[in-house]
C-alpha cells in the first residue's frame, strides 16, 4: 500500500473524529447536495418568495396598478376617495344577462358590477352618473290619449341632433332597449340621430337632416311629477344609445332638464 495515501486517509479520519471541517472539491457532490453549492431546496424557496401570491394594493397613493386582466377593487365601493387604498382582483370571465343599470367609479353606465369589473371598473353606489356629457338639452311634453315626451340634445361640436322619444301608458320597449322608467308607465320608444344642431330645439317639426335610429339603448329616464300630476316639471336622463353608423354611441345624460309645457 501507498503509505502517502495511507496517511491522508488516516489524517482525515482523526480531524473529522476531532470535529474538524474538510474542503470537498467542486462536482464531488458532497454535503451541499449540488453542483452550485446551493443546499436543500433554497433556489424553491426564492423563486416562491417572488411569486407572493399576495395581493396587489391599488389606488390612491399605494402606487399599485393593476394588470390587463385584473380591476382596482375597492373596499364598501369607496371608489378610492379619501385616500383609500384598494385591492387588485381578477375580472369575471362571464357575466350575467340581467341589466338593472349600475354606475361605475369612471362615471359610466353599466349593465351589472359584473360587466363593469369585466371592463376593469368598480361600482359604487355613492357615484353618480348623472354627470352633463357635451352639448345643450331640452324637452317638451303634450298630453293626449298617449302622452308624449322628447328630449333633445343639441351637440354644436359635431353639429348633430339627438332626440330621445317617449310615450305613455306603452306597454313593452323596442327591441334592445332596456332603459328604466320613472314613473313605470313611460317607454323610451325610440332615439334618434340627425345633422344640424342648430334645429335641435322643441318647436321644430324634426331636426334637418337624414335620421339614423339608435339600435339598442340602456339607462335610465326619471321625471319630477310635482304636484300629482301626470305632467313631467324636470326630467333627469342618463341613457347610452348605440347606432349602426359613427360614431357608434351617443350619450345622453343631464339633470333637472325642464320641460317645456309640462309643468302646470
């Protein structure tokens, strides 16, 4: 036998005996348990730390923003007022078709929470939509067997005219319209759209110009009855109209809009 192999052989048995330390060549797989020197399962445990998994503050001054597929959901639909700082969520994949109208913490109308989470927004019930959107309203009103109500929207900036009818008593809306009626009796019947804002005042027989008609509407149509009476004083409208032909929407939304010869 090598008496120099003997030798180391013998020196490392009594400095590990002694509680001693010996160096283990790189690759030799010793108590590292790999090539990198890593022990056990520490790069596991990083690359888990990195994931989280926790969730992402958003709003206010958190500095958090949410990703494409996710909304800012805010604590008691707050909307992020006061500072307050949200959570980021998911947004549904798959909604509901009910449509009774909620308002969005970015002022829109929208069918349900779930189509507005969809788009990236939360609701709130202290936000209100009823906000003037661009342009200049009016309204008239005359009874008869079947009372009527128009509500005009002059929009001078694209010098266009959208007019809004109603009727009452109407049974059943077009197809496509769900907007809500206050007083319930009251039916949205049709929108429509022209050229010439100019004209877009009661009084005129029709807005000039050729009238494209609104394919679907949501929203809501609310009037002060005052007295008793089946005669509107003001009216408060906040109603999304889509139409075939650009641009695609045209909003309507106002409040306290009064209305010419309706109020005794």
């Amino acid at each position: 036998m090598n008496h120099r192999l003997l030798c180391s052989a013998l020196c490392v048995l009594l400095l590990a005996a002694c509680g001693g330390s010996v160096d283990t060549p790189p690759g030799s797989g010793g108590a590292g348990g790999g090539d990198d020197g890593a022990g056990g399962d520490g790069a596991a445990t990083s690359a888990t730390s990195a994931g989280g998994g926790a969730p992402v503050a958003c709003g206010a001054r958190s500095g958090g923003i949410c990703s494409a597929e996710e909304f800012c959901d805010f604590p008691d639909d707050s909307c992020g007022t006061f500072d307050t700082v949200g959570q980021c969520s998911a947004r549904p994949e798959v909604c509901p078709a009910d449509c009774p109208g909620v308002c969005g913490c970015d002022g829109q109308l929208y069918c349900n929470a779930c189509s507005a989470q969809q788009a990236g927004v939360d609701v709130s019930e202290a936000t209100s939509c009823l906000k003037p959107v661009g342009g200049d309203y009016a309204a008239t009103y005359w009874a008869g067997g079947l009372d009527h109500l128009v509500v005009y929207k002059a929009e001078p900036e694209t010098d266009a005219c959208v007019t809004l009818y109603a009727d009452a008593p109407a049974e059943s809306a077009p197809e496509g319209f769900d907007v809500a009626t206050l007083p319930d009796t009251w039916v949205v019947t049709r929108i429509e759209r022209t050229s010439g804002a100019a004209g877009c005042v009661p009084g005129e027989s029709k807005p000039a110009g050729e009238a494209v008609r609104a394919m679907g509407a949501i929203g809501s149509l609310s009037m002060d009855l005052s007295g008793g009476t089946s005669m509107p004083c003001t009216l408060d409208v906040d109603i999304t109209a889509t139409f075939p032909t650009e641009p695609a929407t045209a909003l309507l939304r106002a409040t306290g809009v009064a209305v010419n010869d309706g109020c005794p």
